[in-house]
C-alpha cells in the first residue's frame, strides 16, 4: 500500500488551491469527473468549449485572496477583462453592472431612481472593500488553535462592523431605500440569486453587501474556459482523474482512502 503525506478529494477550485498550496509535500489528488474544476470545469462538446458553472473570474487584484494564492504558486491566469459583469434586464429596462461607481449610479438613477441611491450602494462598496481588508478571516474548528483563530476573527468582524454585523439585508434596505419599488427589489434579488442563491429575505447586511459588491471588482473571462485554470494550478500535481473516493477510514495515526 503507498502512503502519502496529503490525500486530496476533488478537484473543485478548493481542492486544486490547497493542492497547489502544498506542491511541495507527497500529495496525491482524486478527481471522479473526467475534467478538472468541479463546478469551474470546462468541457468539449461537438468541439465547443462550455463552462459547467463558473464563467465570470473575480478577485485577481492586488491584497485579494484568489490573486495572493495564485502569486504564491506562481500562476498567471490567461484572462480577459469584462467590462460588463452583468446585464439585468427587467421588462425591456437594462442596467450594466460595470466596475465604475459613478456610470453605474448614473444608469441605475435613470432606471430606478431613489434618492438614497449614493447612500445606498457607496454604503454596500464600503462595506465590502472592508471585509476584503480583514487580515484575521479564519473559520475551522479542527482543533483549538483553530477555534481561537476563528474567535479571534469574529473579534475583527465586530471591530470593524459593529452592530452593523447583525443587521438583516431586509432592515437595512428597508431603513436607506424606504418605499423601494417591487422592479428596483426584483433587480436587487436577481442578482443575490446569482452570486447567494437566495434574496434578502434570508441574509444579513454584510452578506448583502458582498453578494452585490462583485461587479466593483475586476471581473475576467478565463480564455479557453474557466477549467484551464485548473491545468495551470495542478501541473505540478499528481492528479487521478476518474477516481472516485467511496470512502475515508481513520486508522491509528493516517488514514486509509478507497
Ligand atoms: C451554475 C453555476 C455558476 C457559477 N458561476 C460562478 C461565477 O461566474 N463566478 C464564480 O466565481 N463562481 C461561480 N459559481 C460558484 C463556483 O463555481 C463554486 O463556488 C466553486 O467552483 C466551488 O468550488 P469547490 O472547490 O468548493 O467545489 P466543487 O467545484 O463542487 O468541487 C468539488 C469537486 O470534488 C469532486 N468530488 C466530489 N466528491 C468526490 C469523490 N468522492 N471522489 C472524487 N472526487 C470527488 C467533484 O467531482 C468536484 O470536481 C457558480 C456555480 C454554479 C453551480
């Protein structure tokens, strides 16, 4: 039987990182599906390449985590800017989601004006951009070290947010945008579908404002498909794709992978 120091199952954007995070250890890497990335894979159909989830690639900025990852296993993405990260469309009304503040507040005040507009969105701008800013993020619970890390981080969080942390996204817009047509909402929940999977019904301010802050972003196309990302990440690894891992038993001090 061969032993490795790290078994990795799945080969989705966090198995590949934290394989490539630790490239230099005896690692071996199971993927079931044919091809690499999990929901950010890419396949070939009748010669055509089509993402299976992920299209849009966000975070490849200076202090993000994505970029300082990649920095770190020297990768350098094959990408494109998007200038446009997402059209919504309601009942023949467009509004682009584009990284600059003011042409964005510009189109949205023709579609859907409101006088706390500005206070409204720079208020989700500022939130995010402090939330990328956080330097102690950290959530496990695998041992104590960790605990007190992730503890240590919730410290950030209040430090920073106050009881603004526990405000619910329905509260806040329900204090800053009063009286908020069913559209202009309607526009709102469409893109926390998207990036939350669910509307504001469901989530807090602060995940508000990280659901609808990714277009203030650089936003990319990956070339050739969001899956060649992974090829990039992994060359250096000993991937099995087509393998499937039906079961991890924990033995005395490792543990056995099937
Ligand atoms: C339709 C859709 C659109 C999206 N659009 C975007 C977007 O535009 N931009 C963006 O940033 N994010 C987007 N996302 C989200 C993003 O794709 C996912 O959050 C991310 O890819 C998840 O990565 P992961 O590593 O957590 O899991 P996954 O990608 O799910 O990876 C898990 C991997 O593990 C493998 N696996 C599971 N069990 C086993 C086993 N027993 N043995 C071997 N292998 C196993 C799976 O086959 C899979 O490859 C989208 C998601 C979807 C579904």
């Amino acid at each position: 039987m061969k032993t490795y120091d790290i078994a990795v199952v799945g080969s989705g954007i966090g198995g590949s990182l934290i394989s490539a995070l630790n490239r230099d250890k005896d690692l071996i890497l199971f993927e079931r599906d044919k091809n690499l990335g999990g929901c950010a894979s890419t396949f070939k159909k009748f010669g055509d390449l089509y993402n299976a989830g992920a299209t849009t690639f966000v975070g490849y900025e200076n202090n993000h985590p994505i970029k300082n990852i990649f920095d770190k296993v020297n990768f350098i993405p094959d990408i494109k800017k998007s200038e446009i990260a997402i059209r919504i469309m309601q009942n023949n009304k467009i509004v682009d989601r584009v990284k600059n503040f003011d042409i964005y507040l510009d189109n949205l005040n023709e579609i859907y004006p409101h006088k706390n507009n500005k206070l409204f969105w720079k208020t989700i701008k500022s939130i995010d951009e402090k939330f990328w800013n956080l330097k102690k993020l950290h959530f496990a619970k695998y041992s104590l070290n960790s605990y007190l890390k992730t503890t240590n981080s919730i410290f950030e969080l209040f430090s920073v947010f106050g009881f603004d942390l526990l405000k619910s996204a329905d509260k806040y817009i329900e204090e800053v945008l009063p009286n908020i047509s069913k559209e202009y909402k309607a526009f709102i929940d469409a893109q926390l579908l998207i990036t939350l999977q669910t509307t504001t019904k469901d989530i807090s301010l602060l995940s508000l404002a990280l659901g609808l802050s990714y277009p203030f972003h650089g936003v990319f196309y990956v070339n050739g498909g969001m899956g060649t990302l992974f090829d990039g990440i992994l060359k250096d690894i000993d991937v099995h794709n087509k393998e499937e891992i039906i079961k991890v038993i924990k033995e005395q001090d490792s543990y056995r992978v099937l």
